[in-house]
C-alpha cells in the first residue's frame, strides 16, 4: 500500500466513523420521538 492510498483509506474512514455517528444519533432521536409519541398526553 502506498502513501497516496493510505491516506485515502484514513480519510474513508474518518467519514465512515462520522456517518456512523450521524446515523446513531438519528436513530437515537427517533427512538425518542416515538416513545413521546407513545405517551398519550
């Protein structure tokens, strides 16, 4: 593996962990919305 494609691989995953991140937290806030949603208020 060369420098060029070590750095690209460093960078798919950095975007990678923030995707993660990004989509815990939308499924987490979901999760929320429903049991809101749940409670009859």
């Amino acid at each position: 593996m060369n420098v060029s494609e070590a750095q690209r691989l460093k960078s798919l995953q950095d975007e990678n962990a923030k995707l993660k991140k990004l989509l815990a937290e939308a499924m987490l806030d979901m999760a929320i919305l429903k049991d809101v949603a749940a409670k009859k208020w």
